[in-house]
C-alpha cells in the first residue's frame, strides 16, 4: 500500500465535546452511498483499509485510564468491520441499517465505525454506521466519496490527511467565551459532582444499549429526488427567496401541524450546522464531530401558502447563525468535568434497563438519584423520555459537488441518517437532507412508541407536495 504522507500514531485525549456522545446507544450517523455497478468484496476491503490509512481517527480506539481521562489511542486496534449482505429488493437496505444499529461498538478495540455492503451486480448500497464521538454528517459524505475514490482505483496511493484538530478551548472562534457567571455556576457542578460521583464502563454500555433497543424501535422513510426534481426545487426557492435548507425545514414543520393538528404540533426545532470553517484551526475534510445547531420557534401559519411560510421561516433563520448560538452547547460541556458528560446517558435511560440485567442495580439506582446530572437533564427538559425537547430537528449537508464517475463505478446518490445526542423519543421527526450527484435525498427518522407509522407517512407525503407545489 503506497501512501502520500505517512499515517501519524495517535494517542490525544478525547474532547469533552466528543465525550458527550460516549456510550451513547442512539448517537450513529449513518451514510449510505448507492453504487451502480459491481463492488466486490475483496475492493471493499482494500478501500476501506486505504481510508483507514488516510483519516486518523479511523485507526484508533478509545482507551481510558485510571483517573477517567480518556484516549483515542491506534495501538493494538483490531481491524474495522466489513459485511457483506445480498441486495434482495431495492429497500432491503433500510431494514439492515436499522438493525445494524442496534448492534455495540466495540469502543475500546475497534474504530466506532462498521462498513455494510448491500450488494448486487448491478447496484449495491454501501452503509457506513459510525458513532457520534468520531464523526459528523458532513465526515460521513467526504469518507463515502474517499471510499468510491478507492473503489474506483483500487492501485491509487492513499493521500494521508494530517490528523484533524479538535474542537477545545483553545480551538474556538475569538466571539465564543463563557461568561464569569456560567464559569461559577459550572465550577459548582464540578465540585458537586466531585464529591459524589460514579463512572461506567463497556458493561455498563452493553446493558444500557440493549435495553434502549428493546424499547424503542426507529422508522426511516426515504425520499429520493431525481435531478429534475431537484432542479426545480431549488429554482423555486431562489424564486421563493429562501433555502433549500429552509424550505425544507418549513415544510415538515407545517405538515405536522397540518396533519396531526396545532395542538399536537410541537414548534421547537433545531437545525443542524456546520463548525468547520468557523474554527481557528479547520479540521478541512478530517474525521471528527464538528455539528452545531441553532434552536428557534416557529409556528407555521396556515393562512398563508408554503412559500410565504418558507420565506418567513429563513427570515427568523438567518440572523440566528452567530457562532454565539451555534458553539453555545459545545462552549458548557467544554468546562464541565466530562465525566459527568459520560453519565448523561446512563441518567437519561437507566430506568429502561431489565432486573435480568448484570448492571440492573447500579443503572437503575442511579437512574433514580436525585443528583447534579438529574439537574442538569432537568433544566434541559430532558429529565424524562416521555418530554419533546423539539418537535422537527433537521440536518442538511447541502449540495455537494462530489465526482459522479469512479472509474467503472457511478455514485448515484447519498442518503443521510443524521443521529443526534438524544434520544429519538424526546423528538418527533428527524429529517436528513444531502444533495449529490445532483439529486436530493431526504431521510425521515422516528421512534415508532412516539408517532405512528402512518401519521408519519401523511407527514412525509403532505411535505413534499408543500415543496414541490408551483409558486
């Protein structure tokens, strides 16, 4: 294997903004790349091997020591799952990544990510499931076009990126600091904290995961645009005077509240944003969570048409993308102790957890403790599964402006599952959005205990004739 640079060694301490995903059972962002044309399983592998070379986070597993630091660490990892299944039908996809989903990550001697090749001769989609603490959206799009790069020439040398700067302290933008006030506060939590604390391990994980997926089942409905639908998407919103982003998100805020009612409607949402060129030190196309998000009401008015509400919506939007908002989350869990970061799942869904289970007494019992993690998730509205934090969350990657030829190989499109660090019971639909190879691809997530299938069906339908109806 020749390389363009040579892959650095990586030992560096996880971040507090990638802990806050840790042995989190539900934050996987998931990619999928439709091939047209035959990808063995031997070209599979050598590609996934050269990517590997190239993005360093992908060489390494997580290690933690004594005092609860923890560490990316690309000593003595095992090597990164690839599976390959037979393509039966042309949705068998969606039933496989979903329950690939269920299955652990083996954090501690693997890369948190797995390759699943849904294949046929003629077509075969390409899943990459990968948690949260390693990637983002946008990290998903540029591997799955370095994946085809290879696929496409299986001989050509690996270009090693350098590895990729975090997002920390001292890598945020110079508008973005922490008030003496919040500091106080924050130091407070610490101490409390500190003086009674407990810390979990890879059981802990295993019990907590098994008993999340035992309880919630995710639904996924896909959309996929052809280029001309497409292009005539995105001449109506320059008509329209709004974005695609926007009328997206405005089109599934008021298709809830069309079909399930105002009163059902939840007007809470969060829109998905990028950090990477906002930091001092850009990460440029490395592996790494750099998402954001900006939360706003919005109330979808009826009376008006679609484009008026859109237009309306990316007016409320815009002024909101200050990096003030979006590095707002990031900029708390930056200066809380991590490890009580690393307790939020346990605190959010211990109480799921079986009495067959082996860790059923620690889980559950801390569950139920009133301490500063219950507070915190408190204060967030987050203290019980059966609360909606946002009614929509969407996550757009945009257009990009990959290659559509990889040799004998044609990306036909990408479809997005975006994850997130909630759980999908405290929001109703969760939208994934990307444009590739010229052609929009929309994916529609919810948890099945929260709304119905069909409800979210009518939803889905009712959107789309909001965003493909004339001006």
């Amino acid at each position: 294997m020749s390389h363009i640079g040579e892959p650095e060694s990586l030992e560096r301490k996880v971040t507090a903004t990638e802990r806050f995903f840790f042995r989190s059972p539900f934050a996987i962002v998931t990619i999928v790349a439709r091939i047209r044309g035959e990808v063995t399983s031997e070209v599979l592998n050598r590609a996934v091997q050269n990517i590997q070379q190239r993005h360093a986070l992908l060489q390494a597993c997580i290690r933690e020591a004594d005092d609860h630091t923890q560490w990316f660490s690309s000593q003595g990892v095992q090597p990164i799952p690839v599976e390959v299944i037979p393509r039966n039908s042309d949705q068998a996809w969606i039933e496989i990544q979903a329950k690939a989903m269920r299955i652990p990550f083996e954090f501690d001697s693997r890369p948190a990510i797995r390759f699943i090749l849904v294949q046929s001769p003629q077509v075969s989609e390409l899943i990459i499931l990968c948690h949260h603490i390693i990637c983002d959206g946008l990290s998903l799009a540029y591997l799955a076009r370095d994946v085809m790069v290879h696929l496409g020439d299986p001989s050509r040398a690996v270009e090693v990126l350098p590895t990729p700067p975090a997002i920390d302290l001292d890598n945020l933008p110079q508008d973005v600091s922490q008030s003496s006030i919040a500091k106080y506060f924050i130091r407070r939590m610490n101490r409390k904290w500190r003086q009674d604390s407990q810390y979990f391990d890879h059981m802990d994980y295993l019990d907590l995961t098994r008993a999340y997926w035992d309880s919630y089942e995710y639904a996924f409905l896909s959309v996929e645009l052809s280029a001309e639908e497409t292009d005539k998407l995105v001449t109506r919103c320059r008509a329209g005077k709004t974005t695609v982003n926007s009328a997206i998100t405005a089109a599934f805020c008021g298709a809830q509240s069309y079909v399930r009612g105002a009163e059902a409607y939840h007007p809470r949402l969060v829109v998905a944003t990028d950090l990477r060129e906002r930091l001092p030190h850009s990460p440029g196309e490395g592996m790494g969570m750099y998402a954001g998000g900006v939360e706003l009401n919005f109330k979808y008015n009826h009376k008006q048409d679609f484009w008026s509400n859109a237009r309306k919506f990316n007016q409320i939007i815009q002024p909101k993308y200050t990096n003030k908002n979006m590095f707002g989350n990031i900029l708390n869990w930056l200066y809380l102790d991590p490890t009580i970061l690393d307790a939020i799942p346990f605190k959010e869904l211990g109480g799921l957890v079986p009495p067959s289970a082996e860790r059923y007494q620690k889980l559950s019992s801390f569950r139920s403790k009133q301490d500063i993690v219950r507070k915190i998730l408190d204060q967030d509205n987050l203290g019980s599964l059966d609360t909606t934090l946002w009614g929509t969350a969407v996550t757009n990657l945009g257009r990009l402006n990959f290659p559509s030829e990889y040799g004998q190989l044609e990306l036909d499109r990408l479809i997005l599952q975006p994850g997130g660090g909630f759980p999908l019971a405290n929001v109703h639909l969760v939208i994934g959005a990307v444009t590739c190879a010229g052609k929009l691809s929309l994916i529609v997530e919810h948890a099945v205990q929260t709304l119905d299938r069909d409800t979210v069906e009518k939803i889905k339908d009712q959107a789309m004739t909001f965003l493909l109806e004339e001006l």
